[in-house]
C-alpha cells in the first residue's frame, strides 16, 4: 500500500460507518483575537474522544482471517489505544494494549472498558513500544503502530477530506505533530487537492509536556520524510502558552481540549503572524484528566493575569489582616485562598506572612492591585 488520495478516499469509505464525521465550527471571539477567520475541527467529539480512531478502525479492516484469530497490540500513551481498543471490539478481536508507567489513568480505565487488556511498561512511548513488539513476538498478535504504519496514516488522513468538503476556502490548516500520522495524512490529501494551502504543524517544547498526546521523541521511520515533503513549516509552543489555549477554549467555545488538541490554538495566537486565514485548527482530542485540568486551568488563569499570587510581610498585630483583606477588595479583587504564617524561622517575632491567591480582571488589575499595596506600605514577596 502506497500513501497518496486514492488510499485516504479508500480509507474514508472503509471507516465512515465506524466513526462520526466530526463538526468543523467557527468561532467569532478567537477570530477576533487572531485577526483572521478561525474555524476548529473538532475531533474532541468524535468516537472515544480522539482523532485516533480513524486510523485504528482502517488498519484493523486490512487484517487477514488469520490475524483476527490472533489479536493484535499497540502502544500508546491513551488515545490511540482506545482506538485500537474500540476497533478491535467492534471486530471481535483480541486487544492488549502498553501504556507508559505514567500514562493518564482517565485513558487506562476507558481502554479498559471497551475490552482491551491494559500493561502498564516503561517511562514513556518508546519503552512501552519495545514491550509491545515482545508481546508481539511472544503472543503472535499484530503490533498496530500509533502513527507509523500506512493504513493509520490513510484512516487519519480521512479528516482533510471532511475539512476540505466543508470548508473548501479554508488557507491554513494547523495540526499537531508528534509521532506524525495525523499531520501526514492531512497533509498529503491537502496538498494533492489544493497545494496552496498551508499545512502548518504545531510540536510543544517541553519534555514531559501538558501535551501528552505528542509527547514522542520523534516521527517515525515512515512519517518523517513524509513530514518534510508536505509541511510547509513547524510551530513550538511554550507549556503556558498551551494551557492558555485549553483555558480560551474552554472560555470562549465550552470546548473540552486535552494539550495536544490544543496546541493549533496556541500557534495560531501567539506565533501566527505571518499565517494566512481563514484557518483550520484541529483539535485532536478532549481526553484529559480532571486533576490535570485543573492545574492547566490554573496556569492559564495565572498567565492571563487573571490568577494573583502575592506573599505579603505584616506586623503580627490584631486587624493587620483585616486592613490588607480590605485593601484589596478597595481594587475589586476576590480572595480564593489565604494562608497566614506567624511562625516562620525567615520572619522577626514581630511579623507574621500572608500568602494570598487573587481572582482579578487581568493583567491591567493585577498591576493595579500590586501598586496600590505598594503605595499603601505593603512590602510584597514573591510567594
């Protein structure tokens, strides 16, 4: 099998009563913000939560008689294994899934549920592959690669065509890269219909990253020279830039964003200058953990200005406290948490420390509450 249109249209009539063909909505608000239309493919809503599933359902069609009876196993850190997990109950066959030691335990328990048999091997996706291919070998199952086999690059290649159905004047589409197959097949089936569209892919810089979902050390053996050939450029985007982006989401669209599903949004507003719209963000997946976004949410509020922390020095006297709670509501800003510390070792007797979290307005308050406790004789530390 060669990777090209004929493959993805093929992939597309294999997997379309499997899968939901996902909406492509536009937004207003982060138009505004970007200064060029915005439209988001939202694959968070597809079937378990993931563009994964595409892939899965068309590599899991190709398997012989034979290898039915056998299973197959995958690695993955969560969301292609769900695919693979829902794919192969869907046909009646066996499904053992590696999952890295630390993978999110939302997408062990929902792999779980669609039948699959979780392993949890190794520190992250390159261990738990290398654990799959000895089940591989030990159990003769078919090892379903998360991004580097054709058939999953086909399946995935299957949102372009939805993209461009729908929206045939979009300019720029941004996807996420992390093993590839995603921006692979985007990008081939986009650049044999409309060349002159951008395919812009989006990686995180940080390793371990919020964006677990394109936490891989590399595209693969098949992907990268793909990659090259048909993206016209990369983006990196920062952690707080991406958690900003869930939190924008959140906010504006009530769209629940995983990292990795976010980080087109958060190329697109802070290095999407020379990007030309309308533009197509595709949101790969909504699979997150609440306690993590929890403390996405939380970064993002704190890179927004809307989150304040201050630690500030008091005399150790009756209403010291009162007076600096009754400063900051003078600046309209709500006290979420306190913790007052008159024992610290750092500290004279005298004295006692505030550490205070604020909910402000943004940026512009928060600057406006710091100064006024300046001129009002508060010395501030950082927290």
């Amino acid at each position: 099998m060669s990777i090209g249109l004929t493959a993805i249209k093929r992939a597309y009539k294999t997997i379309r009563s499997s899968i939901d063909a996902t909406p492509l909505v536009s937004s207003r608000s982060l138009s505004l913000q970007a200064g060029m239309p915005v439209l988001l493919k939202l694959e968070n809503l597809q079937k378990t939560g993931s563009f994964k599933v595409r892939g899965a359902f068309n590599r899991i069609a190709q398997l012989t008689v034979a290898q039915r009876r056998g299973g197959v196993v995958t690695a993955s850190a969560g969301n292609h294994a769900q695919g693979v997990a829902l794919a192969a109950r869907t046909h009646g066959i066996s499904a053992t899934i590696v999952m890295p030691e630390g993978a999110s335990i939302a997408k062990q328990e929902a792999s779980r549920s669609y039948g699959a048999r979780v392993v949890l091997h190794g520190k992250d996706f390159d261990a738990a592959v290398e654990k799959a291919r000895e089940i591989e070998r030990a159990e003769g199952r078919v090892l379903i690669h998360a991004f580097d086999d054709e058939a999953v690059i086909a399946g995935q290649g299957t949102i372009a065509l939805e993209i461009l159905k729908d929206r045939p004047d979009i300019r720029t589409i941004l996807v996420p890269v992390g093993g590839g197959g995603i921006a692979s097949g985007i990008a081939i089936a986009v650049k044999t219909v409309k060349p002159g569209i951008q395919v812009v892919g989006v990686t995180a810089t940080a390793r371990p990253t919020l964006a677990d979902g394109i936490a891989v050390k590399s595209p693969g053996r098949i992907t990268r020279p793909l990659l090259e050939r048909y993206l016209d450029r990369t983006i990196r985007v920062a952690e707080d830039e991406i958690a900003e982006a869930v939190l924008l989401l959140i906010e504006h669209k009530r769209i629940i964003a995983e990292g990795a599903g976010a980080v087109p949004l958060a190329a697109l507003l802070n290095h999407g200058r020379r990007l030309r719209g309308p533009v197509c963000l595709v949101i790969t997946g909504g699979n997150i953990d609440v306690t993590l976004l929890e403390r996405i949410i939380e970064r993002g509020l704190v890179r927004t200005g809307r989150l304040l922390r201050l630690s500030v020095v008091l005399p150790d006297r009756p209403g010291a406290l009162a007076k600096l709670a009754a400063a900051i509501g003078e600046m309209g800003a709500n006290i979420l948490h306190i913790v007052h510390d008159r024992l610290s070792s750092g500290l004279p007797i005298t004295q006692s420390r505030v550490d205070l979290s604020l909910e402000t307005r943004g940026q512009e308050h928060s600057r406006r509450i710091i100064n006024h406790l300046k001129r009002n004789g508060y010395p501030l530390r950082s927290p």
